[in-house]
C-alpha cells in the first residue's frame, strides 16, 4: 500500500507540474482541471481538490476580466467575489436548464429510496434469500455482477441499489468493498449505453437527432427518434463491450487481481459473530417489500401514468420507439418514494416514526454527493468560460493526421481524457456531437463509428474519473472511500482504454 501511494504521489506531482507548465505556456484552460486531479490523487479527496480547482480558474478569469458569456453579473468582478457570484450564477443556469436540478432531486430521492427500503427489511431479505444460493466468494462477485444487469434504466440506480443490496453478501464472504465497487464499475455506466432502453440512451440520441441538416440510415431515410439514432451507434460502443467482458472475466476470476484490488482483497478481515438466540420479529422483512417498490420504480420509469391520454390514447402503437419513448428516471423514483411510503405506512410495514425518520436519513445521506456534483457543475462552466470548448475543438482540428481512419480514435481518446479530466459526460457529449458530426463528414469516416466511438468515450470518463457523479454513488452505496476505489480500479479502466483504442484504430481502417 505504501508503494501504490507513493506512485499515487509521483503521479499527483507531476499534473500539479503539468498544470504550472499549462499555465507559463498560457494555456489557462487547462490549469484547473490539472489542478484537480493533481490535488486529488495525492490527498484522495473529493471535495476539497474541486473547490480549490475552481478556486484557481476563478483567479485566472479574474485576470481575463470574468466572462460575460458564463458569469454576466461577475463581469469586473476580483477574486473571491467573482467565485462567490459564479456558484450562484451556475448553480441557477443549470437549475433553469433542468440539468443540475434533475441530478439533485434524481439523487437526494434515490438516497430516501434505498433508505426507506431499508428500513422494511427489504433489502435484508433479499440478502438472506440469497444466502440460501450463494455459497462461496466468487458466487457472491457473480450475483453482483448479473445483479446488475436488471437495473439497466439508469447508472444512478444501478450504483445505488445493487451496491447496498449486495454489500452486506459480500462482505459476509470476504469480498472487499473496493472489489465490490470495481465490479459495480464494470457494469453501471457502460450498460447504459448498450440496453437500448436508459436515461442516457434517450439523452444522447436526442443529441444526434437534433443534429443540423438530420441523421438519414442506410435506407436514405430521415431519423427522428432517439432510440433508433442511438441504436445505429450500440455496435460501436466498443469500450462499454470492452467493459462488460472485462468484468466478466474478473468475476469468473479469469483474469488475475491487479495491485490496488489484490492488497484490499488481502486486507480484509471477516468478522465471525457469535450466533445470539434472538426473538423473531413479527415484523421480520419480506423480499415482496424489496421487489414490489423496485417493480414501481422500473414501471414508472419507462411508462407514464395510466391517466395520461396523450401516450395511452387513440395513438398508442406496439413499438420501442413509442412504448420507451418517455423514459424518465425522476418520474419513476418520485413516484416509487410515494408509494413505499404509504404502502409501508398503511400496511404497517413500518410504523410513521421510522419510515418519517429515514426518509430523512436517506436524503441526508446524500448531502455530500449533492456537495461534489455542485462544485463538479462549477468546475465545468468556469472552465467553459476559460474557453475549454474552444480549444479543444481548434486543437482538434489541427491534427495534420486527422483522417477517416483516424478519427474514430482520436475523438475517443480526446473525449476520454477530457471527461476523464473534468468528470463532465453529458455536457462534453453533447458540444461535441455536431464538432464530430462536421469531421466524419469532412475526412468521409463512417459517421456511425464516430458517434460512437464519442459515446464511448464519455462512458470510459464516466467510469474511470475519480471524481465523476457515478464514482461518488458507487463509492457512496459501497462504503468504501472514493478515492480509494477510483485508484484501485484505474488500472483496469487503462485496460479498457487501451483494448477500446485499439479496436477504434482497426475499425477505422476496416470501416
């Protein structure tokens, strides 16, 4: 573990480095996002490394006299006041754009979801059910991972409902947290790209459909729906099929422990606890009081109400396209909190008290989630108004080698470094959906591969960012320190990156 740290400190330095260098060379934009990842590898913060990250591009945008793009009323302002009046400004553009907004009220009613789940031993009960199948360390890694295939809707609801269901399993077989949450990060995020049914599916699809001058497929004919867009791009998602195999291979133990993972896995200590003669509760948890809410939350999730006349009327059509057309996560963990409340409540599953009481802790849980996704949101505007986008897209365009075999690579590694970098997916996806569009028609790439190999990109950040929203919920719902897991399991995310950038570069050249 010291070895591991100190190269964790050697690579820490050398970014902060990288940032000092970024900034003699006057290229600022990159300072923070340098800054950050320096500071967080060698302190294995969270928090702290994004406040001062936005410290420092808040100093440099004080010198470039603020940004009336991003920061209107900060304009002239000197530093701290500029940043003070930039989290204000952030925080209420993104709640009026419904981005920042949706991810809060998405996480905090996740968080009373699972608690109140909880709390009726619901969670409990599919533990023990379990303990009746699983037998050994490797069938509990097996469950988790398979686990997590049905929760395909959302890498939110994946990360926060298959960790703390299977934490207390794996934990009885010895398994690490740390390992735990590597196999949560095989699966969460790249599944979402691949099940042509999720909230990122809808979301990036929507991106490539509002795309000027439309998307045509092989027939020649105009795509209007997201899910069909985002379809075309699902065989080209190479690093989420990378990931997939690569977590399958672990947990069929195929593939050997790399360093972090081997010393958590010798780390851990099994608890053996003395078996205690101890009074049955009456009101012992049932597996119904876990399947019946997440039965709500999936359906709520991918239909609307039954009273909504525009989707259940006279147009109502048997296809994917219309049927799971109207996903919508916050509808679905809205609702399902609704109804374990009064369902727990009024069948006396649990009394007021308590399930007033978690519902409470639940969203207080979260409260340090909330705290990182704010200052991540901050990050990425004031590095959007340092002019981030811009220099990427004119550095980008520089590539004398860019070509249509190239390309796929390039817009795969950039993207993948940039997320990476800023912990920002769905922004970066969705400024450089038209930039990608523009070049794969320019160097004639298939336009398909490109877009995927950009989805893939934004999924490979996602997933390997120490800092991403996806890290702070796994390491959240598996109790283990964030840091800590984003260090243990970036060498197998450098595996996916490697094997990923390799099959961009074949396909470039083959396609």
């Amino acid at each position: 573990m010291k070895s591991m740290k100190s190269v964790s400190t050697i690579i820490g330095v050398a970014l902060l480095f990288l940032a000092a260098l970024c900034y003699f060379i006057n290229w600022h934009v990159l300072v923070p996002a340098f800054t950050v990842l320096g500071i967080a590898i060698i302190t294995r913060k969270a928090l702290e490394p994004l406040i001062i990250g936005c410290a420092i591009g808040f100093v440099l945008l004080a010198g470039q006299g603020g940004s009336k793009e991003y920061f209107p009323e900060g304009e002239g302002m000197i530093f701290p006041l500029n940043m003070f009046d930039g989290l204000f400004s952030s925080i209420s553009r993104d709640a009026h754009d419904q981005g920042l907004i949706w991810v809060i009220l998405v996480c905090i009613l996740y968080g009373a979801f699972v608690q109140m789940v909880v709390a009726s031993g619901g969670i409990k009960a599919v533990g023990k059910y379990s303990e009746n199948h699983v037998k050994t360390k490797k069938q509990s890694l097996l469950m988790t991972y398979w686990l997590s295939f049905f929760f395909f809707l959302d890498d939110y609801f994946s990360a926060l409902s298959v960790g703390n269901t299977m934490r207390p399993i794996t934990d009885k077989f010895g398994v690490s947290r740390d390992k735990l949450a590597l196999v949560l990060s095989f699966v969460c995020v790249p599944l979402t790209i691949i099940f042509p049914i999720s909230t990122w599916t809808i979301f990036y699809g929507s991106q490539i459909t509002a795309i000027e001058g439309g998307v045509l497929d092989s027939a020649g004919h105009a795509i209007t729906s997201p899910i069909e867009a985002f379809m075309h791009t699902i065989p080209y998602n190479f690093s989420a099929w990378i990931s997939l195999i690569l977590g399958a291979l672990v947990v069929y133990e195929f593939f050997p422990e790399l360093k972090g993972i081997k010393d958590a896995e010798a780390a851990v200590v099994i608890e053996v606890k003395k078996e205690k003669v101890v009074k049955k509760d009456k009101k012992e948890g049932k597996v119904l009081y876990f399947i019946m809410p997440l039965l709500i939350l999936i359906w709520c999730t991918i239909f609307p109400y039954p009273w909504d006349f525009d989707y259940w009327g006279s147009e109502f059509t048997f296809s994917m396209d219309y049927i799971f057309g109207s996903i919508d996560a916050l509808r679905g963990i809205a609702t399902a909190c609704v109804f374990v409340y009064l369902y727990f409540l009024l069948f006396k599953i649990v009394d007021f008290h308590k399930i007033s009481d978690n519902f409470v802790k639940g969203l207080e849980t979260i409260t340090f989630v909330l705290a990182v996704l704010g200052f991540t949101y901050l990050l990425k505007d004031v590095q959007n108004a340092l002019g981030f986008n811009e220099f990427v897209a004119s550095h980008l365009e520089g590539i004398s080698w860019l070509n249509n075999a190239t390309l796929p690579f390039i817009v795969f590694a950039l993207v993948a470094w940039i997320c990476w970098a800023t912990g920002s997916n769905w922004g970066i996806y969705a400024i450089l959906v038209p930039t990608t569009a523009i070049l794969s028609t320019q160097v004639h790439a298939d336009f398909w591969l490109t877009q995927g190999a950009l989805a893939s990109g934004t999924v490979w950040g996602a997933a390997a960012c120490f800092f991403s929203d996806n890290r702070v919920l796994t390491a959240q719902s598996c109790k283990v320190d964030m840091m800590k897991h984003g260090i243990s399991q970036f060498p197998y995310q450098m595996i996916i990156f490697v094997a990923s950038s390799i099959v961009y570069l074949i396909a470039g050249f083959i396609l």
